[in-house]
C-alpha cells in the first residue's frame, strides 16, 4: 500500500523551491563537514592516547590507542576524499557506485590496518587498541547529536 491522496497521486501538493528558497534552505542547514568530524576524532584520539599512557606509564598502551584511533580515520579519511571526486556525483548510478567502491576501500583499508598493528606498534595492547578504535567511532555519533541539537535559523521574508 502506497502513501497517497484522494487523488491517486503523492505529487500534487509539490511544489519546487526557488532558487532563492534553496539558497536560504541551504544557509539555514549546513552541512556537517567530514573533515571537522575527523579533526574531532584525532583531538578525541590524541586526549585518550596521552591519558592511557599517564594511567598505565606505558607508551606502548598509548601508542596501541592511538594506531586504534587511525586505523578508523585514515580509512574514513580515504573514504571521503574519494567520495568527493568529479565522477562520484554525475547521477545517481556512479553516486551509489562510487559509495559502494569507496566503503569497500574503507573497510580492506581497516583490516589491513589491523592485520598489520602486530608489526607497526611495539607492545601491542589489543584493549588499548579497541578503545582507540571505539572512541574514534563513537565521535560519529556524538557529531550527528550535536548536529541534530543545533535549531537551524530560518530567514522568513514575513514579519512577525
């Protein structure tokens, strides 16, 4: 069962935004910036890194928690640079491909990653690790929070 009117069709009350209406749209929701949230992961990183190495009084811990931390956001950060390319949004068909094909990029480039944290960190804790990897995740969930908190400031060309 479809979602329609009386009528039989959805399209009737449609109607498209000028210009100008999409312009201020736009101005009134911003778009969250992708490198803002992985800036926010690296500081987030950085701050769990140093705290866990204080704590446990081992750089290993520290450097365990912030190669968990990278092995999210150099993959994210692959991932959005691709996804920002001329051919990513020609139409809907290279969008949904070039999505699917850099989501795939991400996720190899994480198992690489962690398949490859034994040889590059010394000492490894896998905890430590998992945490880093844990909070960086986690910041994509508190930025759509803080987002979605945020009442966009509606222009109205009508006073009162």
């Amino acid at each position: 069962m479809t979602v329609e009117d009386a009528d039989g069709d959805p399209w009737k009350d449609f109607k498209p935004l000028s210009a100008e209406q999409a312009r201020q749209w736009r101005e009134a929701h911003p778009m969250l910036s992708p490198w803002r949230v992985l800036g926010w992961q690296a500081v987030a990183g950085l701050i769990l890194a140093v705290v866990l190495g204080l704590l446990t009084r081992k750089a290993s811990t520290a450097w365990s928690a912030g190669y968990g931390v990278l092995a999210v956001l150099l993959p994210a950060a692959v991932f959005a640079r691709g996804l920002k390319g001329r051919i990513a949004s020609v139409n809907a068909v290279t969008a949904a491909a070039g999505f699917l094909l850099w989501e795939i990029v991400k996720i190899a480039l994480t198992v690489a990653m962690l398949m490859a944290a034994p040889k590059l960190v010394r000492g490894l804790s896998w905890p430590a690790l998992l945490a880093g990897m844990a909070l960086a995740l986690m910041v994509y969930w508190a930025a759509l929070a803080v987002k979605s908190r945020q009442r966009p400031q509606v222009k109205t060309d009508q006073p009162g």
